[in-house]
C-alpha cells in the first residue's frame, strides 16, 4: 500500500526555521548554495536574518506535520514577483519538486495576483531546472552576472500558468 502523497503548505518563515535552514549542507556542486551560520546572518541582517526582510519576504514550506521542507523568498519587483528558494538538501533529487514548486507558485499569486513569476537558475544545475519545467516554467533568457565565487551563467524562468488556471 502506498503512503498518502505528502501536502505541502506555507507560513511566514518563523527565526527555528531560519536557524535550520543555516545549518543545511549540499554536497558539491550544490554547496554554493549554503548560508552562513545564523548566528551571523542574523548579526549582520543578511537575507531572512533581518526579520524584516524574513517576515515580509520569505516563507517556510511545510508538510503536513509541520516538517520544514524547504523555503522560498518572494521578492517582489516591479510587476514581477522573483522566487528565491532552496529544499532540505536530503530530500533534493526525489521528485518533489514539482509539488514543492507549486506550492511557491500559489503563495505568491496568493500576495500579487496580477504580476509573472520568475526565478534565476544557474545553467549547469539540470535538475532543478527539470523540476521548475515541470512545475510550468519556461527558459526566456540566459545571461551572466556575479555570484560570490565569480561570473555564472543563469537562466531565467517565467512561470506560465495551464490555461485552466488563467
């Protein structure tokens, strides 16, 4: 017999959730997308450590039994509402993503109805990318720009809703 699929829901990222999330490693080649230790994101108020920022911007993804599963940052731009995320990195690769992405998806036409939703992606990571094709994103460019350890090159994703969604 097979388990019931799992339910993902949000709430606003809550500080354990923040200092959990600090605490994930990836392996290689994935480890870049790591944060510093919260003791230090929170003195500094980087990202989710301001709780500001955390509390307008970033969501925490939940299964049903309250299990944190990964995050989203929804950071909102003119007419665009860009998605920031990650998953817990031993439940990455295990075909969850296309769930865990469409829970993203309705929290933020949830806070901005009427804006597209995008994401950056870096080229080489395949996977994520199947999971967000999968979830309804398509490629509508590809540029350089800085990240902490030099030059990368990224995609960037547009959702496009079914058209039964529209």
């Amino acid at each position: 017999m097979d388990a019931a699929p799992i339910s993902f829901h949000t709430v606003v990222m809550r500080e354990e959730h923040a200092k959990e999330i600090c605490a994930w490693t990836y392996p290689p080649p994935y480890n870049i997308y790591g944060f510093l230790p919260w003791e230090q994101m929170k003195g500094l108020e980087i990202e989710f450590g301001d709780p500001d920022i955390r509390r307008e911007q970033y969501i925490s993804i939940l299964d049903e039994r309250e299990t944190l599963w990964g995050f989203a940052q929804l950071f909102p731009m003119h007419e665009v509402t860009r998605i920031g995320l990650g998953m817990r990195p031993d439940w990455c690769g295990r075909g969850m993503g296309k769930r865990f992405m469409q829970t993203i998806v309705r929290e933020a036409r949830r806070r901005r109805p009427a804006d597209e939703i995008d994401l950056e992606v870096m080229t080489w990571n395949e996977r994520a990318i199947r999971a967000y094709e999968k979830a309804g994103f398509h490629i509508t460019d590809t540029y350089e720009r800085l990240t902490p350890t030099g030059n990368a090159l990224f995609h960037c994703m547009v959702y496009e809703p079914p058209a039964n969604e529209e």
